[in-house]
C-alpha cells in the first residue's frame, strides 16, 4: 500500500480513570474512521492513565498483549480495519518492573509490538524502568518506528528506527507547555533529518505539577506539515485529531534527493557513544 490516510489524537486523559480514557479513545476512532477512514491512528504517552499517578502504575500496568486497556483498543482497531498506536504502562513478569511504553495494534486487533520509553525525563524514573532496544515494526502500511515523548529530544534516536529501515515514526507524547519552540524544532528536524513521515500526537490538559502543549502534527519526510491540530482560535489548547494522506514513495525520493543516510560515515561518529 503506497498512499493511506494518518490521524493523531490529541487527547485529554483523565488522571487515574483507565474507564474514561479508553471510553474517549474508542469514540476517536469511531469519529476518524466514520468521518475519514484512517490506516493508522496514534494516540498521545500514557493516553490511558494520565503522567502523574507514581506509584499507582503498579496497579495499572498491563502485560501486551492482553489486559483492558490492550483488549478494547484491539476491538477497535478490528471493528475499523485501522492500526492503532497508543501509549499505557506496561510491565514485566516481575510485577514492579514498569515500563512506559506504546503498542502497535493491527487492523485486525493482533498485538504487532510494544515500544518502552528509554529516555525518562526527571520523576519518571521513580515509577518507570528505561527501555533498552529500539524496535521497528512490519505492517501492512510499511515498517513502523515508535518513539515516545522526551526521546524525541535526541537524535540518535530517530537515526537509529531509520537504520533499522523505519518510514513511518509515530510518536506519542505528553510534551509539557512551555516547550513548543522545542517540540516544533525537534519534530521537524527528525522527520527532515531522517526522511521519515513523522507522526507526533501530543496531549493537552493539566495535571498537579504541569500542563501539556497539545500541537500534535504530521510531518511529510522533508520536514513540511502535512496537519496540524493548533491553539482553538487563541483560546487554548484543544482535543480532537487531525488526517493526512501520506504517499510512502516520498521517503524513497527524499532520501534518494538528500542522501542523509548514504552519506553517513560512521567510522567518524565514536563520540556519540561515548557516555561522557
């Protein structure tokens, strides 16, 4: 399939209510998929819980594929013939070993992968455990990348779901206010500096100690929005979505145009595995 449609939701979890966030989710996907049928749809991190529940995850973590919060977003998914791509704590067998992460769910509600957040960004790492791997996936749609929230600060990480032949990087974030500068500038130099389509769904709302940006966005691989989901007429941040149809041959002639990535030299890049 080389031209599908892409939606992100921007969305506002209610902190802790598992219920009512998947209830607001499976009725975007009903709403993007009645109004313009959507191959893919990505959600914003923690879409299901919300950012501050520290300890709690523990309770509400799930082990993919399985559990509530995967079940009814596969029957989604299968109910729509979309992929869906949504952020939720995960864990290990080991029950207090819990990760942030995303799964990857196929149009007919088969688990395709889960991602686990490996950048934590300040109290994170007291109810998180880092990933270690980044993972792409094969889908019907092409190969899919998954990075979450604050890995999108850093660049390595979007060359390194390119390397292992990424065209599509979804990103579900909960990038706090007061960061847009950075969320425009980084979302755009990964999508250009790797000629990928990039797919960033953001949430908005507030929780105790912060509030969240919203501007979800879909990049074409030279780094120009294709859609964007923008302040509601200065009066705030608001939910919704935003669609666009995505052609994957233009990561093939961006690529082939730039040559960002056979152009590289490696035998030139130690320094950026160096931990100091």
């Amino acid at each position: 399939m080389s031209e599908f449609v892409v939606a992100v939701a921007q969305t506002n979890p209610v902190l802790g209510d598992i219920a009512a966030n998947l209830a607001q989710m499976a009725s975007l996907v009903e709403q993007i998929c009645r109004e313009q049928h959507a191959d893919l749809i990505v959600f914003p991190e923690l879409a299901t819980t919300g950012v501050e529940n520290g300890s709690a995850f523990n309770a509400m973590a799930e082990r993919p594929p399985g559990g509530r919060q995967f079940n009814i977003l596969a029957r989604k998914a299968a109910d729509f013939n979309t992929h869906i791509v949504f952020g939720l704590p995960t864990k290990e067998k080991v029950e207090t070993t819990i990760y942030n992460a995303a799964v990857v769910i196929g149009p007919d509600g088969d688990f395709i992968g889960e991602y686990r957040k490996i950048h934590l960004l300040g109290d994170e790492k007291l109810s998180f455990r880092p990933g270690y791997r980044f993972s792409v996936f094969d889908t019907a749609l092409g190969v899919v990348g998954v990075m979450i929230g604050w890995d999108l600060a850093f660049p390595e990480a979007a060359r390194a779901l390119t390397l292992l032949g990424a065209e599509i990087i979804c990103l579900p974030a909960a990038y706090e206010a007061g960061y847009g500068r950075e969320w425009r500038a980084f979302t755009m130099a990964r999508a250009a500096e790797n000629g990928v389509f990039l797919l960033a769904a953001n949430r908005v709302g507030e929780e105790s100690s912060r509030g969240f940006l919203g501007e979800s966005i879909i990049l074409r691989p030279d780094g120009r929005a294709l859609a964007r989901i923008d302040a509601d007429g200065g009066a705030g941040v608001t939910t919704g979505y935003a669609f666009a149809r995505i052609d994957m041959a233009e990561v093939r002639r961006y690529r082939e145009q730039r040559q960002f990535i056979m152009a590289r030299s490696p035998a030139a890049y130690g320094p950026i595995v160096k931990k100091y």
